[in-house]
C-alpha cells in the first residue's frame, strides 16, 4: 500500500537527512508549544531523555491527526549540561556564554525519533551522545562566533558539528545522526520493518 511519509519538523538538516537515503518525505511542520508542553514534565523532574521523546511524539501525533492515512516522522533533541536542560542561545552573547561554559566539559545530546500513524506512535527511539569540548579561550570563541555566524543560533548547542563547530570538541562519544538531531539508523530499520522502505 502506498503511504506518504511526512516528516513534522522544518529542520533543513533533518530533512536533508532523509533524502540523502533516499526517502521520498514531504514536510509539513508541526504546530505544538514545545515550551508549555514540557513545563510539567520539568515541574515533575523528568528526564531530558524523556523530554525528548514526549516533544518527538507530541509533534509527530499533532502532524498524524491531520494526515491519518501517512507515516508521520517527529524529532526533538534535548542538550542536557551538568544536569540542567538547555535551549537554543536566545542572541550570540548568550551563544558565547554557552560555549564559556561548556569549555572542557562534557554535555549529552539526547536525540528522540518517533513514528506517528492515525494520530498515534507507533514506534519510538532515544538515542544520546556525549560530546567533550576542548579548553576554548574566549579569544577562540570570539572567532567562531564571528567566522559561524547567526547560524550557530539555530542550534541547541550553538553549534553545528557538520561545518566550523567541529573544532570545538576534544572527544565524541556517539552515533553522528544522533547529533545532528535524528537517529537514522534505527529509524531506516523500522521503516524497512513496517516495509515502508525496501528491506
């Protein structure tokens, strides 16, 4: 049967993602206040891996009741440093005082996937990485910033590993796909599972 496969996000690198595998997706943004939708789940301490997966399926579900005859995709990452979640730098300074702070320190970024059908998931993951900077000199930051520019904002990180960010970080631990936001492999092998992909 054929089945359209939507992805509820407007991440460029997410959905550049899918079509560098070849998957034919349309997108179509979800509508959902991340914000009010996690504030309980923070209020209730849960954790940023749980965050993640709660704000994946609650795009995924918003995009699936519109469109119950498809395969919705949602995704969302969670930074979470010295255990507390962070969001995405409001300006560059706040940008340069996350990158002070995260400056030889290790932070986790917790990337959840979920599949949507009629309304419902119908299939989850979480998948984290653990990055370590390097000892960054405010003079360093300086330069990333201005030679990165507003893109960095974008990121929750305020980064992007796949151009200058790189020479930010002393060690990886974790799946690229991961990083960038969406964990692909297990995502391709539950679409070939639920033969909406060739196996």
């Amino acid at each position: 049967m054929a089945m359209t496969l939507v992805l509820a996000s407007g991440s460029k690198i997410r959905a550049e993602l899918l079509k560098n595998a070849g998957l034919a997706i349309e997108i179509d943004p979800a509508d959902v206040d991340e914000r009010a939708v996690e504030a309980p789940l923070l209020e209730a301490g849960f954790p940023p891996e749980d965050l993640a997966s709660v704000l994946a399926e609650a795009k995924a579900n918003d995009v699936s009741a519109r469109r119950p005859a498809d395969l919705v995709i949602g995704a969302d990452q969670i930074l979470a440093f010295e255990g507390e979640r962070r969001t995405k730098p409001e300006d560059m300074e706040a940008a340069r005082r996350q990158l002070l702070a995260f400056s030889g320190k290790t932070h986790e970024l917790h990337s959840a996937v979920v599949i949507s059908r009629d309304g419902e998931a119908i299939w989850r993951q979480v998948s984290t990485a653990r990055l370590t900077m390097r000892d960054l000199t405010p003079e360093f930051i300086g330069h990333y910033l201005a030679n990165a520019g507003e893109a960095v904002l974008s990121s929750v990180g305020a980064y992007q590993l796949e151009s200058l960010g790189v020479q930010l970080f002393e060690k990886i631990d974790g799946d690229y796909f991961t990083i960038l936001g969406l964990p692909l492999l297990p995502l391709l092998g539950e679409l070939r599972a639920l033969e909406v992909i060739e196996t």
